[in-house]
C-alpha cells in the first residue's frame, strides 16, 4: 500500500473542502461544517482538516470566531494575492505582463462599456468625473484610478472581466512604481463610452499609446 505525499494529500483536502463549499452553496459570511463533520466527509482525519483550515485562514479565507465556528470571507478581504505578489513581482517581465494585461482588460472594458452601459452609470461616470476635475485633480493616483474603473468594469456588465482585473489590480498594489494619470484621460475615457466607442477608436486612447497593443 502507498502513501500519498502529504503535500499531494494536503491539496487534495484543499481541492476537496472548496468542492464542499461549492456543493453547500456556502457564501461569504456563511458557517462552516464543524472538523467532526469535515472529518467524515472528506474521509480524513481531524487533524488534517484542522491544517487545512489554519491555511486558508492565514491566507484570510475564512475566520474562526470563538464559541462559533468558522466562517467564509469576503474575496476582497483574502490576503493570497498579497503573499503571490511577494514572489510573482520579483520579476520584471512578470510586472511589464502584468501591467499590459490590465490595461488589455480596461480597454476591453471600455469597448463594453460602451455598448452595455445604462443612463446611471453614465451619470455615475460623469458625476464621478466633475469630483475630480472640482478637485483639481491634475494628476491622479492609483486609489481614484481604481475607483473609476470599477465603475466602467459594472458598466461592462462581465463579471468574470471584472474579477480578472481586481485581481490583477491587487497585484498592480504591490508594484513599486508609482504611476500618476492624467485627468484628461479619464476625459476621453468617459467620451468614449458616451459616444460608442469602436474598436478603431480604441487606439486613441492615450492612456495606452505606449501600452500593449
């Protein structure tokens, strides 16, 4: 009889306890099955379940209240992209691809956007872009970069294009080079979107002029 190596063993009980929670339709906020009840049905024992678990909370997928239980956390809230990015950004190739395939999706987005969006998120873009130029926001950091562009990833109406690049926006946070936008970018942006953009006028954007293309 072989053993399984317990690396293997032990994201198989990973694989299988998301397979759980799949199958439970258990959601962010949501209580856990207790170790006994894990135990039996994942055919393992306590102790591996409970290493399991200790792994994922310290990648702040779950939280264990005392007295209550362990409980599912919000995405957003997770702390793996942040222990990835550690190692994954050492390499400069890697931060060049990272950045490029950002902005693919932010274009892409845009191009949505244009097609998809509704008069309220129109409105949201637009009053979201009077805040910026009341500011005087000339030169606008990483923070209201994201902000806005969630409002054009909901305009786009794709989640799994909007999970793509909130992933890879987190990773963007770890980079260390600091990168101002224009407030004339968001300008053209917005008229983009406002006026259908196509395809061919995707090249205008000069926010992207010496992106990936």
């Amino acid at each position: 009889m072989t053993t399984k190596p317990r690396e293997k063993m032990f994201v198989e009980i990973l694989n299988k306890l998301k397979a759980i929670i799949q199958k439970d339709r258990l959601q962010p906020g949501d209580k856990l099955p207790s170790e006994r009840e894990l135990s039996e049905r994942l055919n393992v024992g306590r102790s591996s379940v409970r290493e399991a678990l200790r792994a994922m909370e310290l990648l702040g997928l779950i939280e264990t209240r005392r007295g209550e239980g362990t409980f599912i956390k919000e995405a957003r809230n997770h702390r793996l992209v942040e222990v990835l990015a550690s190692f994954i950004l050492n390499d400069g190739l890697v931060k060049k691809e990272l950045t490029e395939t950002r902005q693919m999706i932010e274009k892409n987005a845009v191009l949505l956007a244009s097609e998809r969006r509704t008069e309220a998120q129109m409105d949201r873009l637009e009053d979201f872009l009077y805040q910026m130029e009341k500011n005087d926001q000339t030169g606008i950091d990483s923070v209201v970069d994201r902000d806005f562009f969630r409002i054009v990833l909901d305009a786009a109406h794709n989640s799994l294009l909007k999970r793509l690049w909130v992933e890879l926006t987190e990773y963007d946070q770890f980079n260390e080079d600091e990168v101002t936008y224009l407030l004339s970018d968001y300008r053209q942006i917005f008229t983009l979107i406002k006026e259908r953009a196509s395809t061919e006028t995707l090249s205008s954007l000069s926010r992207y002029q010496n992106s990936y293309q």
